[in-house]
C-alpha cells in the first residue's frame, strides 16, 4: 500500500486492500466491445451447453426407468401364459354343458324372491307375538328367549339377503 500497488480502505477497525486500477492499461473501446461480443457468445454457448445438458438428462431418465430387454422377454413370457391360462379357461366354460337357460335362471329368481317374501313376513310375524307376550313379561327379553329357546338369526349372524 506504501507503493501504491495496492489500495487501501479503512472502515473503523477493518481495512481492506485491492489493487489499484489506476495503474491497469486503459482498455479501448473496440478492445470492450471486443470483450463484450466474447462475453455474448461464451454465454450462448453455455446457454446451448445447458440445454443440451438438460436434454441429455432427461433421455438419461428415461432410459433408466424402461425396461430392459431381458426384463421385457421376461414380462412377455408371463404375459403369454397368462393368456394362454385363460384361453384354457375360456374354452372350458364354452365346452360345458351345464348352461343355465334365461327361463331357468328366471324361475330361479322368481322362486328366490318368492322365499325372500316368505321369509321377511314369518319373521315380522314372529317378532309381533313375542313382542305382545313380552308386553306381560317381567323379565328381559334375553332371558325369556332364553328360557322358550328361541334362536334369532341375528344369534346366529344370519342377515337377509337383498332381493334380486
């Protein structure tokens, strides 16, 4: 700094020291816009150098995440067994002889909702008689089932099943 090749700063107990631009040549305009046209096209190229950067990455990813040939003949042969289990499948029922006909299936139906009607009014009627026996009662209702030895479908996980 005593030279005067190097500057000096003082910021209350800091100095700092940088060089001295003063004795640095004088660049010329045509020298600037030299530097500036370089800058300008060393920016472009990185520019094109990070995009093609970027394209290569994410060809990189995708190539990662296919898969590769030995794993695809692999999922080609199961694929093809599958197939070949279901045409097997397919054939079977074709070859059966135990079709049901649209009028069986009917009169199977029609006999289901027939016992589902059946069931739903026994048990309606069941339920209103014990339901006026129980009015009289003076025990619960458990313990007088369980005196009569009634079964309820509910003791035994029964449910109606819905009508078709």
């Amino acid at each position: 700094a005593q030279q005067g090749r190097v500057r000096e700063k003082v910021y209350g107990k800091q100095k700092i020291y940088f060089a001295d631009q003063e004795q640095l040549p004088a660049a010329s305009d045509a020298e600037l816009r030299g530097l500036d046209g370089e800058i300008a096209a060393r920016s472009a190229q990185l520019q094109a150098l990070q995009q093609s950067c970027r394209h290569m990455e994410a060809e990189l990813k995708d190539l990662n995440s296919s898969m590769t040939t030995p794993e695809i003949a692999r999922e080609i042969e199961a694929l093809r067994k599958d197939c070949a289990t279901y045409t097997e499948k397919l054939e079977r029922i074709k070859s059966a002889t135990n079709h049901v006909t649209p009028e069986e299936k009917e009169k199977v139906c029609r006999e289901q909702q027939l016992y589902h009607r059946e069931w739903r009014r026994r048990k309606r009627m069941a339920t209103e008689l014990l339901d006026a026996i129980l009015e009289g009662y003076p025990k619960s209702k458990k313990q007088f089932f369980e005196e009569v030895g009634i079964e309820t479908d509910e003791d035994h996980g029964v449910v109606l099943p819905a009508t078709v």
